[in-house]
C-alpha cells in the first residue's frame, strides 16, 4: 500500500526546509567607515585627507578593484574625489589607500555619502554597488 500524501501545509514546509539548504544569491555588497581622527573643518576649505577606514561585507565574486567617491549630499556639486583601491578579499581599507578632499561644510552640519563600486578591473565591469551616509561634523 502506498504512503499517504502529505497535507498541502507539510509540503509547504518541506519545501521551505530544502530551500534552507540551497544556496541562495549573495547578500548585497555593503560597507561601513568611520571618520577617524579627521580635523574638524568648517570654513569651506577642505583639506586633502587619508581616506577614512571602510570595513567591507559580501564584495561581489570577480571583484578586482573598489572605487570610492565621496558625495555631499546638501552640496552635490562640490567635488571630494575619491580613489581606486585594489582589492584581493581583504575585509578592511585601512586609511592611506587613497586621499580626497575632506568633509568641511562651511554652514553647519552636511550629509556625506561615500558610495563604492566594485569593478572586475580598472575601469572594467561593475559587479555591485554600495553607499554609506554620516553626518559630519
């Protein structure tokens, strides 16, 4: 005699427990930074700057090169720059990778994005993209 069919609600629930075994796709690439030991700066006239400490999560595969730029987001136009760093799995750039012109709103507090991109080589593929925000100062 053959075994009963399971109830729609315990396929159901096989189902979620194999997909649990399945891989799935990748997390979205992510990262977070800190200022570090900046210098306040609040005259307009930034200073350039060692690039502050990012700590990286789920770097897409075939990732060669992350390109970060810095944007503020209350004066978008004002160009911080930014750097290419190479990359070969590590979790952390460490500050000195690259300079750019550092945070230095001249009218109180601005919203800074750094937003990173990681490449399949120097100018080549975009393979994920990420941003980080922080007041400052």
């Amino acid at each position: 005699m053959a075994a009963p069919a399971p109830s729609a609600r315990r396929r159901a629930l096989m189902l979620g427990a194999m997909l649990m075994l399945v891989p799935g796709p990748g997390r979205a690439f992510e990262f977070s930074f800190d200022w570090g030991p900046l210098e306040r700066c609040t005259t307009g006239d930034p200073n350039t700057v060692d690039n502050p400490a990012f700590a990286l999560k789920e770097v897409p595969a075939g990732t060669r090169v992350i390109r970060f730029a810095l944007v503020d987001l209350d004066a978008p136009g004002y160009p911080h720059g930014g750097g290419l760093v190479p990359y070969s799995g590590q979790s952390r750039i460490l500050p000195g990778a690259f300079t750019y012109k550092s945070p230095c709103p001249p009218d109180g507090r601005h919203t800074y994005e750094w937003r990173a991109t990681a490449l399949s080589a120097a100018g080549g593929e975009t393979l994920g993209e990420a941003r980080a925000r922080a007041e400052y100062p």
